[in-house]
C-alpha cells in the first residue's frame, strides 16, 4: 500500500514537471532556442535591408540601359540589339542550379550578384559617361558611319561571299577576300551606306572593274565594285541610302554581283557589323552563321 502511493506521488510529481516544461516551453525559449530566434530575426531583417538595396540597384541599372538605348537611337538612328530572348535554354540550367543549393550557398551567391551589381552599375555609369561625350562631340558626324547593306537584301540570301580568305574563282587558290558579295541581277540598285562624298569612280586593272569609291570622313570608306554604271560623279555629296550606281559584270568577275568593302581609317574591316541599322538580333545572327558557311567568292 505504501509503495502504490509513493509510486502515485512519484507519477503526480512526473506529471506537474511535464506540465511546468510544457508551459515554459510555451512562454519563455530556452538559451538555445533564444540564440536561434535571435538569429533567425537578424536574418530577416539583413534579407530585407538587402532587398530593398538590390530593387534601387536594379532601378539604376534600369535607368542607364534606357540611358544607353537612346544614346545608341542617337548614334545610330535605330533601337539596339535585344538578345534578352537568346540563351533561354542556359537560363532554365541555372535555375535548376538554383533551385538545387542549400540556404547558406544561395545566401553567398546572393550576396556574390549583389556585389556584381554594385560593380556593374560603376561600370555602366562611366561608359554612359564616355559614350554622352562621344555623342556630344560627333554631332551630325555619326550620319557618316556606314550601316546599311548596299542593296536590298531583306530575306538574307544574296549574300554569296563573306569576308576573310576564300577560295579565288580564277585562280583557285586560299587568298584574302577584303569585302563581301552580293550575287543579284545586272543593273540592280546601290545604296550608299552612309553620308559622304564620292572620291573616285573608275574602270580598274586590278580585276575589280568599274568601281565607286565614298570618303565618309572619319577615316571611314567605303567601296562598290564590279558596277555596270555610277550614277555619281567624282566630288558629289550622298546621302545614306542614296542610289549610286548599279551592279554588274565587270572586271574579273564570275557572275553579276556587287562586292562591297568597309575600311576604317586604311584598314579593311568586316562590312558585316556594319549591318546594325537594319538587321535585329536574330538576322545578325543568321547572317554571322551564313558568313561563317565557307562561301565562294565571285571575284
């Protein structure tokens, strides 16, 4: 009997002892569960102090890209490239990357990307900085950049030979080829690429044939070859997309074509990124992979 009831009191003082943990664990934290919540509240609050630092760094970097897009209208009289659509393929594989890291290494990586904006909005703002002098500088000079093709060429496909070495049509050997060409009827328009005055025109030795040649100023010129006739004289002034001459099969020549060049400050450049005022991202693309499918050269 003695023992039932020590044995009863021991199960009552278990039971008020469960009882006060459970109440105090209602009310009050333990130390350890004090220093977590504790944390926990920091954390919270650092999250949302770096929120709202990185929403202002993206409205800054929103700021100068608009920035950017109306120097580029300015200088280029068209809208900029947007490849915002390219690469979405990359982008599902880095959120799957995400979607797969711990707490503690998005947090790092957060406050890594964080960084990189701090950096990248720098960075933005001095070249804005450069290109609005620029700008202000060139004035009406910037009409003189080439920067549509010579010829009308919406669907891509005239383009037969692009710039580097390719194999020579007559001589049938690897030798540079400085410009692009354009395979297209005889007596077919051609563009001036951009305001300038013509410096020559004239039937050449070299195998080029009747060739038109524009001084842009700037140390940009450019080169029209293989012409059936010029529609300007030497000393006249053109505007972008004035039609000055037509196309032809003079000179060493395979078949009707035009053969364009772009040379800045004496040197021959690639005429294709000079395309920018009327090929989107997609047709510059496209074209980049044409130039690069080891054409013929006509010439």
């Amino acid at each position: 009997m003695k023992r039932s009831k020590i044995f009863i009191q021991a199960l009552v003082w278990v039971g008020i002892a469960v009882l006060y943990y459970a109440v105090f664990s209602f009310f009050f934290d333990t130390p350890a569960e004090f220093r977590l919540r504790t944390s926990t509240y920091r954390l919270e609050r650092e999250y949302e102090r770096l929120s709202e630092r990185y929403d202002s760094l993206l409205v800054v970097l929103d700021n100068v890209a608009e920035r950017d897009r109306n120097v580029f209208r300015v200088l280029f009289e068209s809208d900029p490239y947007d490849f915002g659509g390219i690469g979405q393929d990359e982008t599902w594989l880095a959120y799957e990357r995400l979607s797969d890291m711990s707490n503690r290494a998005l947090a790092s990586e957060f406050f890594s990307r964080l960084d990189g904006l701090d950096r990248e909005v720098g960075r933005l703002s001095a070249i804005y900085s450069g290109v609005q002098q620029r700008v202000a500088e060139m004035g009406p000079r910037v009409n003189h950049i080439p920067s549509i093709q010579p010829v009308v060429n919406n669907d891509l496909t005239l383009l037969t030979a692009s710039y580097g070495l390719r194999i020579h049509p007559f001589y049938r050997s690897l030798r540079p080829h400085s410009g692009v060409d354009y395979t297209l009827p005889e007596g077919t328009p051609v563009f001036a690429t951009a305001d300038g005055t013509v410096r020559d025109v004239s039937r050449r030795d070299t195998g080029s044939g009747l060739t038109l040649v524009i001084d842009h100023g700037d140390g940009y010129e450019t080169t029209y070859s293989h012409l059936s006739r010029s529609g300007v004289a030497v000393g006249a002034h053109v505007r972008r997309g004035d039609i000055i001459a037509r196309t032809g099969n003079t000179g060493l020549s395979l078949a009707p074509h035009l053969h364009y060049e772009v040379r800045k400050d004496g040197i021959r450049v690639d005429p294709i990124h000079y395309f920018f005022m009327e090929l989107n991202p997609t047709d510059y693309q496209r074209m980049i992979r044409i130039s690069g499918s080891g054409m013929q050269s006509f010439d």
